[in-house]
C-alpha cells in the first residue's frame, strides 16, 4: 500500500477550499482496480461539486475522469489486467490524485494511439456529446442544432461530431476568438452572444423555422431564450448549469412556446452499466483515432495549482479540455 496526494474539500466555497493531502490508497475490493493517473481531466461539474450546487458528503475528493496504468485488479474484474493503459469517466468524485481505488466497470482501456493527457481530456466531454447526438434524440444529417458554449471542452467536441454526421452546429461563445475557434472544429455558424441577440440570429440563420435541437449548458442565464430557439415540437436538451441552475418554470411555457419537448440528462445515468459504458467508449475512441474527432487541450496544470485551474475555468477563461497533472 502506498500513500498519494489527492485533492480535497472540506467545506464548499471558492477555490481556495480545495487542499492536497497524502493519504493512503488501499487495495481493490471486488470489482474494483487500482490506478496510477499519469493525467486527471478537469471538468465544470468539479465546480459545481466544489462551490456545493451539487452538494457531496464531506470532507470529499473531487474530479472526475483519468487516465493512466493499472496497478492492481480486484474480484471479479475481467476486462483489465495488471499494466493496462486506461481511461474512465466516473460518477465517483475523486480523479484529483497521484492514483485511487474505484470501480472497474467504467475504466476502458486506452488504445496505444491515444496518450494519458488525451485520454484524461476526452472521457466525460467525449462521452457526453457521444450520448447527445446518439442517445437523446434521433438526430440525422440536415438536422440544425443550437450548441451553447460551442469554445469549451464538450463544445469542441461536439462542433467537431456534428460535422462528421453531417449536422448543422450553430454554436455560441461569448469572445470572437472563441468564435472563431468554434468554427475551426466544425461549426456551421457561430454566433457570439454577448454581442448579439442570439434568438433573433437563429431566427435568421433557419429562415425563421428554428432549430430541431438546442443543446444548453448554461442554465439559468439561457434557457428560457433557448426554448425560443426552436422550431414546432423541437427538443430542449437542458444539460448543465455553468450560469446557475434553471429555476422552476410553469411547463404550460412548453406549449405556449410550440408543443416543445424537454430533456435534463446526465451522462452517468448513461455510463451506469459496464457493457453500455464500454461500447460508448469504443464509440469515441473510433472517433479519435479515425481524425473525425481532435482533442484540444487548450491548457494544463500541475495538481498543485488545481485552484488556479478551476479560477481560470469559472473565469470562462478555457478553450477546449483542461487537464491536471499529478
Ligand atoms: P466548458 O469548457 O464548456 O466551460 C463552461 C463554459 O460555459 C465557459 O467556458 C463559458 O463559455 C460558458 N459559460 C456561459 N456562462 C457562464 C458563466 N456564467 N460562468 C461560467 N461559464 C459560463 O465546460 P465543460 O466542457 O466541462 O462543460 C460544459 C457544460 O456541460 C457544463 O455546464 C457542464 O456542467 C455540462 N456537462 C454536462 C454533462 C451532463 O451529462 N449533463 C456532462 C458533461 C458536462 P463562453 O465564455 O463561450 O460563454
């Protein structure tokens, strides 16, 4: 048994609450593998855990993907062996660390093509746009998609899947680098919306019909104006909260606004059973290494600077994936 810095909360609040402290990692139990992370991914949802919008019990570790060696197997585990190459999102907060004990169903082995820093920057982000676009809605080539925060770590992802099934992202950021970037992986339209009225810009861009889909990320500060998006019986993907969380509406809005359709989904729901987590895996793995799909890591950080990491995140100061380095 060996000791490992991981990173903690004790108390919810800004940055500064996280600290490094070593502490013993233990060995697998039944169904589960131990890790050495060469790469830990950083994600908005570590914020929300973080400032406690989405509360955990504590003290607790945060983060949530990773990607490094396998060290030792538990019972029962048969997908991994000893020296593996891994990568894994998980529901289990805790990837801020030298190495950890968690559950094996969610850990995929790596292809070699792909390296530990790609890896931890891809699993949660590439993992959710594979269940948007494949699992939400029937979506096919020609459908329009409204894709809010088009610049950031799920939205370069997804600009870069929608133009490989051939569907029309429009995205919105709010700088014109971040625009322009948007652009450059596969977005059809950009539109920046702290400069433009983006309801109005859509309107425009669809001859006035609306989009099939908007898939938003921002929560409270767009949603309302996202159902405005939409075409007749279109779908509103509602799937984080980066503004604050959606407050609760009078769902007669839904009808008013075009017999529209709601969703609220979450990509552990999705990851939950082994088999399902393993082949949406396989899935973006193929993306990756078929070129359709590139993972920008737009910036890196030692472990020991994880507060400036999530500073820079809250600031909206990130382009692409982040990852943490132990
Ligand atoms: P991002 O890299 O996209 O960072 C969040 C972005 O949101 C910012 O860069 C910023 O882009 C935009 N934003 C808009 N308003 C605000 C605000 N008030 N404060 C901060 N940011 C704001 O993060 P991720 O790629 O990690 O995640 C994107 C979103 O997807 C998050 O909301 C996350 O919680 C959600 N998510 C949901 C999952 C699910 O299954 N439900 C799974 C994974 C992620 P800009 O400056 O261009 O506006």
């Amino acid at each position: 048994m060996s000791d490992a810095r991981t990173v903690i909360f004790e108390q919810p609040g800004g940055p500064e609450v996280m600290k490094i402290v070593q502490r013993p990692v233990g060995e697998p139990g039944p169904g589960e593998v131990r890790i050495r992370h060469h790469a830990c991914g950083l994600n908005y949802i570590d914020i929300y855990q973080r400032s406690g919008v989405y509360p955990l019990p504590l003290p607790h570790a945060l983060g949530m993907e990773g990607a490094g060696v396998v060290e030792a197997v538990g019972e029962g585990v048969t997908h991994l062996s000893k020296g593996d190459r891994v990568a894994y999102a998980t529901g289990k907060a805790g990837s801020y660390c030298d190495a950890r004990v968690m559950p094996a169903a969610q850990v995929c082995p790596l292809p070699d093509s792909i390296d530990f820093r790609t890896g931890a920057a891809m699993m949660l982000q590439g993992l959710t746009v594979e269940y948007l676009f494949h699992r939400t809605v029937p979506l096919k080539a020609g459908d329009t998609v409204l894709f809010h925060a088009a610049a950031g770590g799920v939205g370069l992802i997804a600009c870069q899947w929608a133009r490989s099934l051939g569907i029309r992202l429009i995205g919105t950021a709010s700088t014109d680098e971040k625009c322009a970037l948007a652009r450059e992986h596969g977005a059809a339209e950009v539109i920046n919306y702290e400069r433009e009225d983006f309801v109005a810009r859509v309107r425009e861009l669809t001859d006035g019909r609306g989009v099939d889909v908007v898939m938003d990320s921002i929560g409270a500060a767009t949603f309302e104006r996202s159902l405005d998006c939409l075409r007749p019986v279109g779908m509103m993907i509602s799937f984080g909260n980066s503004s604050g969380k959606v407050p609760p509406f009078d769902l007669g809005i839904l009808g008013a606004k075009g017999c529209l359709q709601l969703t609220r989904p979450t990509v552990f729901v999705h990851i939950a059973q082994q088999e399902k987590c393993q082949e949406m895996a396989a899935h973006l793995f193929e993306m990756v290494e078929s070129g359709k799909v590139t993972i920008r890591i737009g910036q890196e950080f030692a472990l020991e600077d994880v507060a400036e990491a999530h500073r820079q995140m809250e600031a909206r100061a990130t382009t692409g994936s982040s990852v943490l380095l132990p």
